[in-house]
C-alpha cells in the first residue's frame, strides 16, 4: 500500500478554532436527505406539535436510523419539497429517555449491551458511526474486529475534533468508557495527530491508564485521516460481515450523551470556512438550521458555491435546500470561477502551488491559496502521466479503472479494485488532463453493488 | 488584451453550432482557451483543482527544449528556424483537421512533436521533407491511433523513422559543420561550404573518437537538436523535477546503456568506444530525456518504466556496437513502444493479484 504522498491542499478559510454558538432559530427546515440517509419513512404529521427529541422520520435502509426533533416546534410537511419544516420553535428540555415499544428489535442473547446500543441508535448517536470500509452505517447489533475514534479531520474544511472538544475533555473519555462497555474485548484505536500540541498532550493525559485504547499517532497530511486508509493502515483489511467500526469526536460526545444523561444529540459543532468567509469559525448549529441565517453577512460579496463538508468529498448545496443536513459537518464556500485569465498557461505561478513542479511556487514555501470552483485546464484524455496513481493513498491504479471503465466490462472494473477507492478526491484534483476520476469510480462503485451484487443482498 | 477579448465575443456566433464557420468551433476554443485560461467550472467533488493543466504541462516540455533548440540554430544557422516553423505549420493543420473531422478539441500534444521532430532532423533536409515526415509522423503515429493519449508510438521518432528509411542519403549523408564564435551560423541562412561527410558516431565506426569538450558543447556533426550534450542534459534534469518526465525511465535507460557501453569497453577497448563518448555523442540524451520519457507511448506502471529504461538502454547500444547503423536510439525507443504495452499487462497483472489476495 502506498505512502500518503507530498501534496498537500491549501486552501485559504482555515476555520478558527473558537465555536461561534449561532442564535436560537425561529424556523427549522430539516432536508429528509443526507450523504449516507434518505429518511424517506415520515412520521409525523402536518401541524402536529413536537417534543425535542422526537422521530420525525426514519430510513428504513439503514436499521431505521432516525431522524429526530432538535427542537420543540409545529411540523409543516409540504412547505418545502424534501425537507420538513418545524416552525413556532421553543427550546424546552428533552424528554428523558424511556425504554420505548421496538425493544423487541434488540437480540436477546445481547442483554444489556443491546439495550444500550439500542439507545444509541433511538438517541441519534449512532448515526455518527461507519464502517471504515465502506463509510456506510455500520450494523448496531454487529460485532466489530475493532473501533477506530479519530479526533483528527484534515480535508479542508470540515469540522476539528480539537474545536468539538474544547472543556468537554472529561465528557470525551467518559464517552470512550461508555463506548468499551458496548464490546466485548474488541480494541479501541483512539487517532491523534503526530504533533506535539496541548490538544494532543491532554488528549494523550485523559486516556492514561486506558489499556483498552489503543494510541495511534498520524501525519497531519490529508487523506490520512480517512477511516479505510487508517483501518488498512493498522492492518484490518475488507473483510464482509466482520467490520471495523470508526466514529470521530461528535460520535463520542453523542454516545456520552446518550449513555450518561438519556438525552438526544441534536445540537452539534460544524465548521464554516473557506476564502469567501468573512470570518471562519466553528458554529454550534443543529440540523436544519435555516442557511440564509448562517449565510448572511458572513460572505464575501460575488459569486459563491456552498459546499456540505469539505471541498474534496463534499456536496454542492443545492438552490432547493435551505437548512443544515442531518450529517452535516461542515459548511466550506468557495468563490464560483467567472474571471478568465490571460495567457494563464505561461505564466510562472509563484502564486499558485501545483502537485507537479511546473509553477515558480515551487521556490517559496507552502502558502495558503485562494483556489475557487475553476476547473483550471481543460478536458483532456489521459497522458498516463501517473500523478493519479502517485497520489492514492488506497493503492490503486485510477488511470487504469478510468480506461477500463471506457472500454471494459464492469467486472474488469472490479477486480482492478475498485472497491478500494476511499473517494478522497486526490486523483481528480491533480489529474492535469482534469479527468473526473473520483466521480467515475463512485459510480462505478454504486454500479458494481447494484449489477453484480444485487443477489447478494437480497439473500 | 481588450481588443482580443473583443474580437473573440464579437465572432463567436459564426463559430456556434449552425454559424457559418460552425465546422471550426474547435479552432475557436483551441484559440480563446490559449489566450485566456478555459471558463470551465468544476462539477462535482473536489470542487478545487490543481493548476497544472495539459497546456502547461507541455509548455514545460518545450521550455526544456529551448536550450537545445537555440544550439541548434546557433550551430546550424537561420534555416533552422524555417525548418521549425514548417514542422509547426504542417502538424498543427493535421491536428487541425482531424479535431474538426472528429468533433473533438484541439490536443496541446502537437505543440511538443513539432518542435522535437526538427531536432531529431540533420540541418541540410529539404524543406518539404520536414512536412512530409512530420505529417507522416502526425497521421500514421498519432491520429489513426485516436489522438493524443491513444498513440502506441511517439509520433515524432515515426516522423523520422519514416525519412529514414524512405529517404536514407538526404537523412544520413550530409552534415553540417557547426558555427563557431561569438555569433554561430545566427548570422546566416545556412552555410553551404560546411558540408561534411560524418558525425561522430559515423567517424567512430572507422575508428576515430571524437573529443569530450566538442561533444558537450555540441561543437560536432549531427542532427539539429542532438548535439549540444549539456543544453539536453539542463533541459532533461528540468523536465525530471517538475515531475514532467518520470526519473525511472531515465534513470533505467542511462544506467543500463552505461553499464553496457562500459562492459564492450572493457571487452575490446579498440573497437568500442569509451563510455562518456558513448553517452555524450549522437542521439543518446535527446532521446533518453524526451522521447523515452513521452508517457503516453511509454508504459503507464513505475515497475514497467523500470524495464521499458533497460531494454531501450541495451537496445541502443547492441545496435550501436554490434550492427551496421550507427545509431541504435531510434529503433530501441520505438521497439520500447511496442513491448511498453505487454509490461504494463505484466505489472499491472502482478499488482491485482496482490490487491485482490486483500479481501
Ligand atoms: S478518490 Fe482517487 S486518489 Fe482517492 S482513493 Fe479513490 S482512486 Fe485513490
Ligand atoms: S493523473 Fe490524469 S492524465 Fe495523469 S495518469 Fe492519471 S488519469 Fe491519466
């Protein structure tokens, strides 16, 4: 497997450090999908009045993850296609917890690390978790080969675990105590930078005398901080049915949460940053927080794109959404490219750092770039200058699967890996032929799952 | 700059699908993409892209190129340039034609085979030889193949392949004696009293050694661009750190042809050469640092660059010391392109077995 090689993004809009807690909204506009969930199974109805921490809806694919109230409030079901909207909010305590009806759910011979992990998942905390693997939502009643909990997130800019965790240390290794009595001998990895900061210093203090967890120090470099690059990294490779479960701090404060006090998570630490923010920061929102109230007076004036996460992995906001996603951890926003520039190719670039040393950059250190939406380049067909390949931190060959998918079949495709491709996104951002590789082979890897696994799933 | 932006917007529609130059829209796009970097956004993620793009990254080739160019036309004189200039035209129409033809863009690659092509050419060529092989080079090694990206050989060494053998006493009888001074050959057309019989490696074959200096500096008989040692190995050394050309190839190619070179030596010193002579003289670093390095025709996977460098390498001196020709770079590089494909198959199968054993 390769090293996670010298390039590095960026990018101007460093979110600081301090968390911004955001006014309490009048109107929530909750969007029904997120990047891993559709919570396409409503229950509630319209003009129904409901308790902070109540269902709204569930998704039926994923063990019924729900989606819950973060507020008391009014639902209004058809105002606004795809969302719900909660409206008259008042913020009243959470109803505490009750052993409520689909315990029947719970496998018996799990006793009562299948109440909590059912708890986990009626709470909201669960949706914080993934498989390493396949980042989809794990099984909560599976039995994992290990845990991974990273306080490290590097793509530019999503939400640090250093931020998420200021004054609530104590909370965090008491989650992780909680999080140890869900499992039976299974280890806990706990992934901090490999930096000496206070942050990793207390981080490294609060867990002293943990056997069970497991230290594990990265490069501050992304994508190694990618839960599958971690997992193969530590040695557990794909392997069905036996799973590598991986959460970051949020998951933590969650289960802590909801295994302490019985309460719900919904508020939760997202990031805002980006070269269009005035001031990035981190803000203390909760899901379906309107975003014309976290975008205004905050921007730069021009052309923007509101990105859900980061600018490698994240999704471009729709016109048609208007809160904050269930799984939403950070908000990035970049200026949409309009201004054509003369002759860029010759120029000598001692403003713009590229991963192959072509630009006058390469003589002054690293900097932080002011990067906007431009393609930069045009679309080529692949020169087969391996940069793709020299970037993957998943050891695979992208120009090979991006040819194979051209004129292949898809099961040439799969055993070229595929599978493999932890969508990082480093591959399509060098590629000088500016090929869409990440895009391919997401699809590609949904196509695969779909055409030749279908049986699969259904026995 | 206005006026042109001017011009672009005030012509576009003819140019758009129906207009009257519909037909040309690529020529358009090629033209207002290369004054001014292309409008395009990105879709999807990443949202952010890096800023090389294949213009630049061919700009950088013929960046590298310069040194030996200028030696060219410093040595060889002012018909240099028209020999450059004509490479241009008549590749560039071809390239022209077939992005018209297939409804395709225009590709950045032309930009490099027109300028490597003349430099692989001895100075004396007529004129519409040049047009005739960079054509040939252009149609048969590039475009019936797809274009850019899809040629299994690099099309300017087909381009010379092609007067080689078609045309052997304009390709190899004539040379020129290189300018000398402050000012070269710069301060003539071409200077028709040099003419001499042999290059270095022809001499070789009757057993007279050219000196070391004269062939660093280029101060010798050969083809345009081939001469001048040190503007080739500056141009290389650029190309390898801005990650354009990949080291493995030129690191496999020169070490194996050393290694070799050194072992003939040793073996009969009389009859084969000394190693830096060897290195230094003919075609050897023009082709090793640009033409060996062409990533499209050589193999994709760091593990076949790796046997792609040793076998042209070994090829060239093989040929050089063992046959009649006097210079072996060319066939090794194209016999390279063609055994480029089996090693990537090879590599590429050794790397899924291992990655699949990973479940
Ligand atoms: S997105 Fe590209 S670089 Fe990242 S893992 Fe997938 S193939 Fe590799
Ligand atoms: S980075 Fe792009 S051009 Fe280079 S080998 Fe990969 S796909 Fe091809």
């Amino acid at each position: 497997m390769s090293q996670i090689t010298k390039c590095e993004i960026q990018l101007e809009g460093k979110p600081a450090d301090s968390v911004l807690e955001m006014p309490e909204p009048r109107k929530l506009f909750i969007p029904l999908e997120s990047v891993r969930f559709s919570f396409d199974s409503v229950e509630v109805e319209e003009n129904r009045s409901v308790q902070p921490g109540q269902v709204l809806a569930r998704d039926l694919n994923n063990f019924s993850v729900p989606l819950l109230a973060p507020r008391a409030g009014k639902v209004k079901l058809g105002e606004i296609k795809n969302h719900i909207v909660l409206d008259e909010i008042t913020q009243q305590e959470e109803e505490p917890y009750d052993h409520r009806e689909d315990e029947a759910h719970i496998p018996q011979e799990m006793g009562s690390v299948g109440l909590k992990r059912y708890k986990l998942l009626a709470l909201g905390a669960w949706q914080f978790v993934y498989d390493a693997h396949s980042s989809k939502l794990p099984d909560p009643f599976g039995t994992p080969r290990a845990v991974i909990v990273s306080t490290v997130n590097l793509e530019p800019y999503t939400a640090q675990g250093e931020a998420q965790l200021q004054k609530r240390l104590a909370d965090f290794t008491r989650g992780l105590e909680h999080l140890q009595s869900l499992l039976e001998y299974q280890p806990i990895y706990l992934v901090m930078p490999d930096i000496n900061s206070e942050f990793s210093r207390q981080l490294r203090e609060s867990i002293r005398g943990y056997a069970w967890v497991k230290p594990v120090q990265i490069a501050p470099k992304y994508p190694g901080d990618n839960f599958a690059v971690i997992a193969r990294k530590l040695g557990f490779n794909k392997e069905k049915d036996s799973p590598v479960w991986a959460m970051r701090t949020e998951a933590i404060l969650a289960i802590d949460r909801a295994l302490t006090l019985s309460k719900p998570s919904t508020v939760r630490i997202i990031s805002f940053g980006g070269p269009m923010v005035k001031e990035p920061i981190h803000l203390k929102v909760m899901p379906g927080y309107p975003l014309k109230d976290i975008l205004a007076e905050r921007l730069e004036s021009g052309p923007v794109r509101i990105i859900d996460g980061g600018v490698l992995t994240g999704a471009m906001v729709s016109e048609q959404q208007k809160g904050l996603t269930a799984e939403c951890n950070g908000l990035t926003v970049l200026q949409e490219h309009s201004e054509r520039e003369f002759l860029s190719f010759i120029r000598p670039g001692s403003d713009r750092q590229s991963y192959g040393k072509c630009f006058l950059s390469s003589f002054r250190g690293a900097f932080k770039e002011r990067l906007n939406t431009a393609l930069r380049g045009e679309l080529r067909p692949c020169v087969a200058c391996g940069f793709c390949e020299e970037v993957c931190p998943a050891g695979i060959m992208p120009y090979l699967i991006h040819k194979t998918l051209y004129s292949g079949e898809l099961e040439d495709v799969e055993q070229m890996r595929v599978d493999l491709c932890v969508g990082c996104g480093m591959c399509s951002f060098v590629c000088p032929s500016k090929i869409d590789l990440r895009g391919e082979f997401v699809k590609a890897q949904e196509d695969i799952e779909r055409e030749l696994h279908a049986e699969e799933v259904q026995s | 700059m206005k006026i042109l932006r001017k011009l672009f917007d005030s012509t576009r529609r003819h140019f758009d699908e129906g207009g009257t130059f519909g037909a040309f829209k690529p020529l358009y796009e090629a033209m207002e993409n290369f004054f001014y970097g292309p409008a395009t956004r990105t879709g999807t993620a990443p949202h952010v892209r890096d800023p090389l793009d294949l213009k630049r990254y061919m700009t950088m080739v013929i960046i590298a190129l310069l040194p030996a160019t200028l030696a060219g036309i410093y040595f060889y004189g002012l018909r240099t340039l028209a020999i450059i200039v004509v490479s241009y035209a008549v590749g560039g129409t071809i390239e022209v034609i077939f992005a018209v033809i297939r409804k395709e863009e225009i590709n950045e690659g032309f930009l490099v085979t027109g300028l490597l092509f003349p430099l692989v050419l001895p100075p004396t060529i007529p004129l519409w030889m040049v047009g005739v092989g960079v054509a040939f080079g252009v149609l048969v090694g590039k475009e019936i193949f797809g274009g850019t990206g899809r040629n299994l050989f690099n099309p300017a060494l087909v381009g010379r392949c092609f007067l080689a053998l078609g045309y052997p006493s304009e390709m190899s009888a004539v040379w020129l004696k290189p300018g000398e001074g402050l000012t070269g050959s710069l301060l003539q057309w071409y200077d028709t009293a040099a003419v001499t019989g042999a290059t270095p490696l022809g001499q070789a074959k009757l057993g007279e050694w050219a000196n070391i200096g004269s062939l660093l500096w280029g101060t010798t008989t050969g083809c345009i661009g081939e001469t001048c040692a040190i503007g080739i190995i500056l141009g290389g050394i650029f190309l390898i750190l801005t990650k354009v050309a990949n080291w493995r190839t030129v690191v496999s190619s020169l070490g194996s042809f050393v290694i070799l070179a050194a072992a003939f030596n040793i073996a009969d010193p009389d009859r084969f050469g000394p190693v830096y002579w060897h290195v230094f003289a003919g075609g050897l670093l023009l082709g090793v640092f640009f033409m060996a390095t062409d990533p499209v025709s050589s193999p994709n996977t760091n593990g076949g660059k790796w046997f792609y460098g040793i076998i042209i390498g070994t090829v060239t001196v093989l040929i050089r010391n063992l046959t009649g020709y006097v210079e072996g770079m060319m066939f090794a590089i194209l016999l390279g392109n063609i055994v480029a494909p089996m090693l990537d198959e090879a590599v590429v199968y050794v790397r899924l077995r291992r990655l699949q054993n990973e479940r």
